[in-house]
C-alpha cells in the first residue's frame, strides 16, 4: 500500500514537472505593447540589457531593476554589461527613468517591492523581464502582490540553461528541479493566503 501511494505520488509530480517545464515561456508576450513600467528581477546582466534596450525603444516610462544589492550604484550595475550600440549605458542620461530597488531579497519580496512604487507611481502595468525558468513563478508572485495590474513576461535566456533536452544536462536538470520546488512552495503559500493563482498562465 505504502509503495504504490509513493508511486503514485512520484508520477504525480513527474506529471507536474514536466507541465511546469512546458509552460516556461519561450517568447515574449505581445512584443512591442507599451507598457507604464518595465521591471528587471537580478541575477543576470541579460535581463538588465534587455531591459534597457526596451526602455530605449520607449515601450515604458521607467524602468525598476528590482533586487539591487545595498551599496550598488546604477553606475555601478552598468558598469558591468559590455558596451551595445543599441543601448544607452550613462549613468546620467539613464537616471531620469531607471529606477533601483533595494528592499527585495528572494522573488516575493521582489513583487512586493514593485507593488509599492507601481502604487507610488500610479502605475497599472508592466513587462517583467526575468530569466525563463524564473518566469512562472516570478508570475505568481507578482499576480499576488498585484492582482489589478496588466503583466506582460517578457523572458530572456541565459545561455547555460539548455532547454531543449533538459533531461541530458545534469545541471539545468538540476536547476528546474530546484526552481519547480520553490514554485509548489509558492503555490501553497498562496493557496494558504487564499490566493489560488497557479501563474503559468499571461495576463
């Protein structure tokens, strides 16, 4: 008895790793739909390119890089991508309209960081710039922490991560594992909070 309730427990979440992996998105949606903000989760130098490269083709009126360590200037963020044509990298002329976050640690700080200065700015919508597999469950914190606004997922792809064939790459494996983990944890917490968003889905 007690195997086969294992058994059907692990093919159940064989199952729901396999949805969430095929709901990852792997293009933007609606690209080239202004939004009023742009927002940049950290953990990559691709994501804040991206994100000022839509700035810079005006798709927003700010942008907010969300996560910034204490102590880190915008200087100091551009400093570290490789110079683009295509993309503004001074620090003087990019202050206007970029913003820096320095209050989020962890995804669901993040959503709610960006819900407080949406709220200051009068914000009602956004492009979220993440990396892929961080996109769903960035979705379901920011529908919670912002269930009125207009959210548009806007992924990049770092290149370490291969998608295709996952199941050969011991550790892009091992990291959608990792983050379809924290997104369960993030479904119950919601659930438990009321909140019964699943986030795979665009707004």
């Amino acid at each position: 008895m007690r195997l086969a309730l294992a058994g059907v427990i692990a093919a159940a979440a064989g199952v729901g790793l396999v949805g969430f992996i095929a709901a990852i998105p792997t293009v933007a949606d609606t690209p080239g739909r202004q939004t009023d903000a742009i927002v940049v989760l950290t953990g990559g130098g691709d994501r804040l390119a991206e994100g000022l490269r839509l700035l810079s083709q005006g798709q927003a009126k700010k942008l907010l890089v969300s996560g910034v360590p204490q102590g880190i200037a915008l200087a100091d963020l551009l400093a570290g991508l490789p110079p683009e044509d295509t993309i503004d990298l001074d620090p003087g002329r990019l202050a206007c309209c970029v913003v820096l976050g320095h209050a989020a640690d962890n995804t669901a700080e993040n959503a709610r960081e960006t819900a407080a200065w949406m709220k200051a700015e009068a914000f009602t919508s956004l492009r979220l710039v993440t990396a892929d597999y961080h996109m769903p469950r960035s979705v379901l914190e920011f529908h919670h922490a912002l269930p009125d606004a207009v959210l548009l997922r806007h992924p990049v792809f770092p290149a370490n991560v291969k998608r295709e064939a996952w199941w050969q790459w011991p550790g892009t494996a091992a990291l959608l594992l990792r983050e379809y983990g924290k997104y369960l944890l993030a479904v119950a917490r919601g659930v438990f909070e009321g909140d019964t968003t699943t986030g795979l889905a665009a707004s």
